[in-house]
C-alpha cells in the first residue's frame, strides 16, 4: 500500500469528479454493494471516501474502521449534497479524541 492511497465508493455521478483527479473509484448502488465493495478494498487504501447516503445507513459498520489507523473512512456529500451525516461524524471523531468540541463549538 502506498501512502496516501485513496478511494471513494458511491453513486456513478457523485464519483465522477473524484475519478478525474486520480482517484480509485468505486461505483455502489446501495449499502449492501457499499458494504462488500468496502470489505474488499478496505486493505489496499489509506483514506476512503463514502458518500452520506450510503455512510448513514453503515454507520454500524463502519465504526469497525475506528479503532484502526487506515483506512480512515470519510463521509461526503454527494451529488444531490451534504444531509449534515459527515459534519456529525466528524464533531462525534473530535469529542472522542480531544474530549471537546474545537470546531463547532455548540
């Protein structure tokens, strides 16, 4: 593994821009393609992107990931835009690490 090897998982149009800068990209339809596309690939990449309608329903899942250094999965808008799912994961990653909320300060 390389560093800094990256992903994304998510819908055809929402992965798009990233496939053009050079990342790996990885269309999934649903969670359940979500799921065993991230199983497979979880080893070979240090950052994957996910996009929040898929993440949101993984949430379960996902928390797997936490607990180790890579890959680190990160929730982003897709096409249609931001629900708020990634912005609540990151507040949810701060408070656990610096036992404060620095960023959103609510």
């Amino acid at each position: 593994m390389s560093l800094g090897k990256m992903a994304i998982v998510g819908d055809g149009d929402s992965i798009m821009v990233f496939k053009a800068a050079g990342v790996s990209a990885y269309p999934a339809e649903n969670e359940t393609k979500a799921r065993e596309t991230i199983r497979k690939i979880a080893k070979d990449y240090r950052i994957i992107f996910l996009t929040e309608e898929l993440a949101r329903p993984l949430s379960e899942f996902l928390k797997r990931f936490d607990e180790q250094p890579y890959p680190v999965i990160l929730s982003i808008p897709s096409k249609n835009g931001s629900t708020g799912h990634g912005t609540e994961l990151l507040k949810s990653a701060m408070e656990r690490a610096l036992g404060v909320d620095i960023l959103f300060n609510s």
